[in-house]
C-alpha cells in the first residue's frame, strides 16, 4: 500500500506513524505546507517508509501531480475547509479517500467519485467517525430504530495543570473550531421533527453525565445529531437523536459569561494600537498561546453511544462506551489516538479492498456492515482502543 497523508499537525503526524507501523503499508508520503513542521514529523519517525513532500493543497495544479503518483488512498488530516477541494482532486486523479471530517459538502461529489470509482469516505475521525460507525453498528441490530444519543469529549486528565487551569480545558485539536462548538445553536431530533436547540443552555443543557473512574461526574450540551447518518441508512424510524459534547462540570458556565462578555463575537471590531481585530480572532491567539498542553500533561477521552429501538418485539438499547488515555511513552494524546488511529485503519480497509462500494461512502455504513465493523473495531483494540458493548431490554 501507498498512501498519501495531508497535514502534519496534532492528529495527521500520529496518522503517518500508525501507517507506517503496518505491515502491509509500503510507503508514506506526508505532505504539509509547513516545511519545519514536515521535517519535525518525519525526523522523529526515522523511517524509510516515510518521506515528507512540501505541498499546498489550495494549489490545485500541483495537488493534483502530486496525487497522481500511484497512490492507493490519500488520507486528508487537513482542516475540515479543505476537504472538498482535496477531494476533488483525488476523484479527478481517480485515487480514494479518507479523511476525519465533518464536511458534509463531500457528499455532493457523490456522482464525480462513482463516475471515477473511487471511494471516498469523510469523517473517520472520533467525532465524526467512531461514533457513526458505533450508530451504525447498533442500528443493524436492531428491527427498528427509535432513538440515537452520543456523547464524546476530550478534557484533561484529572489533578493536571490542564485540569486546574481557568477553563479546565486545553487544545488538543482545533481551537477556533473549538470554539465554534460552544456558540450559536445546534440542530437535533426531537418527536420526528428537526429543532433547533441553544447549545449551552435550554432544556437538558448542561446534563449531569458520569462515566467510571478515573472519569466521574461531567457535564455534557448539545452540538448536533447524526441526521446524514440517519438519511444514508435509511433509518425511518428515529423519532430522536442528538449528539453532545462532555466537559468537566462548571465549563458551560464559564463560556456562557465569556459569550455573554462578548468575547466570541465575530461582527465586532476593536482597534488595539493600529490593529483591527474581532474578539474571536483575540481569543483564538490567546488561547493558541496559553491552552496549549505540555508534554507529559495528560488528556483523556470519553464516548459514549446509545441506539435503542425494536428488536424481536422487546425494546432493547444497545450501549458502546471506551475511554483513552494519553500516551506518555510515545508523547500521544488520547485525542490523536482516537482521531487518527480510525482514518489509519479505514484507509487500509479501503487499499486492501474491504470495502468495495464506489461513490461517497457514509462511515456509519461501516458499521452497518457487521463483519467491517467488527473488523473496525479489532483494530482500534490493537491499538489499545477497546469499546464495551452493554445490550439491555428496557
């Protein structure tokens, strides 16, 4: 296999390390725009699997030649903005693709990639990714589907100096996106219809949420539903489902008096010696400054799904759970782990030939596929990931 890897950063440079720890794996190209991010990546690495090409992905030109050498799959570990374009690309190149999402706009490149059959399959990450693949999973289960709920957060570690600091929270992925995920309003399932639902206040918001030691007691808000999950499945049946997002308990409360400080305005300009600057683009500095975790300061992950519906005439839920936990010996946060180990694995899965269907291919259809899906997740065990499956008739 030659898979091509865009994006070096937090969640892409842990992706090239997974692939090329595999076997069946021949050879990685990483590409990044940043040289001496590049360079950081491969060096430490120290492989000859591995060779690092300097690459702007907005040059479409020189994206394309550089697809078009032979690879089997391009794994997209770049910002979700560039996903369309990057696919694009690859389904002009006719190469398959992987990428962690969310992007819904891929979906709309559904008839160019059947046209060039290839597969593309947005959003294996951890949320998006393991978790639509755990619904799918649990919906194929089941006879009928009534409900979907998830819950999934990275937060620090417990009595670290993340845990203690003043948002009890620090970036182990995206900041700004970070931030969008506390502002505005989200869109979820509630008695067959969609509603739009305040994310950090309203019914339900913040929920009390406990997880087994060393987790405990968390707080979780809405941030959306897996409403493409539902369509692509075909799923007529759900009458509700949402996703949340888990903090530790007191963080909704801290970032609804710095929204209602203003400080997450976009439509707003300040003038600070000479400089025009909207308080988000302060906040997004400020925090790329000081939110950022140092080595050997734990993060943790937890998720947590639940599809319940029909099945043999009993309702039956069936719940999935896991938690991970960073990694000191390899300096790896447990949200690197759980973002780039699944576009790793489905990467191979589509080179190997596991997965055959051509078009945009929703990930929850890996879960669908019970054979793929338990194959999925016999990977992700491997890796230390290990999901727990409760069944229960309620």
């Amino acid at each position: 296999m030659r898979i091509l890897v865009l994006g070096v950063g937090k969640q892409g440079s842990v992706l090239v390390r997974d692939l090329i720890e595999s076997d069946e794996v021949s050879e990685v190209v990483a590409g990044d725009r940043d040289i001496e991010r590049l360079k950081q990546c491969v060096d430490k690495l120290e492989s000859e699997k591995v060779r690092a090409e300097q690459i702007d992905v907005t040059d479409h030109a020189k994206l394309v030649r550089l697809m078009r050498r032979r690879f089997d799959v391009v794994a997209n570990a770049l910002l979700w903005k560039y996903s369309v374009d990057v696919a694009k690309a690859a389904i002009e190149v006719g190469v398959n693709y992987v990428d962690l999402g969310p992007s819904p706009n891929v979906f709309e490149l559904d008839e160019a990639a059947k046209a060039a059959e290839v597969t593309v399959i947005p959003s294996c990450g951890l949320d998006p990714g393991i978790d639509i693949i755990l619904e799918g999973y649990g919906a194929k289960k089941l006879d009928t589907v009534e409900r979907i709920h998830m819950w999934c957060g990275g937060i620090p570690q417990k009595n670290t100096p993340a845990y203690n600091s003043p948002l009890r929270y620090k970036i182990s992925w995206w900041w700004e996106g970070a931030i969008s995920t506390y502002c505005g309003t989200a869109k979820i399932l509630r008695d067959g219809k969609i509603v739009e639902v305040e994310k950090l206040s309203g019914p339900g918001n913040p929920e009390i949420i406990t997880f087994t030691e060393p987790v405990g007691e968390c707080e979780a808000f809405y941030v959306g539903a897996p409403l493409l999950l539902i369509e692509h499945l075909g799923l007529k049946n759900v009458k509700e489902a949402w996703s949340k997002t888990v903090r530790w308990p007191g963080h909704c409360d801290i970032w609804r008096k710095l929204i209602d400080f203003g400080l997450t305005r976009t439509d707003l300009r300040l003038k600070i010696k000479g400089c025009e600057v909207t308080p988000r683009e302060f906040l997004v500095e400020l925090g790329e400054k000081t939110l950022q975790y140092e080595k050997g300061e734990g993060d943790l992950v937890v998720q947590r799904v639940h599809v319940l519906g029909q099945k043999n005439g009993e309702r039956t839920l069936y719940a999935y759970e896991f938690m991970d936990f960073y990694d000191e010996e390899n300096d790896t946060t447990a949200m690197a782990r759980t973002t780039a180990y699944p576009c790793s694995i489905v990467a191979q899965m589509i080179a190997r030939g596991d997965i055959k269907e051509k078009g945009v291919v929703h990930a929850g259809k890996i879960g669908w596929n019970i054979q793929l899906a338990e194959n999925f997740f016999s990977e992700l065990a491997k890796r230390g990931i290990h999901i727990k499956e409760t069944v229960t008739v309620v």
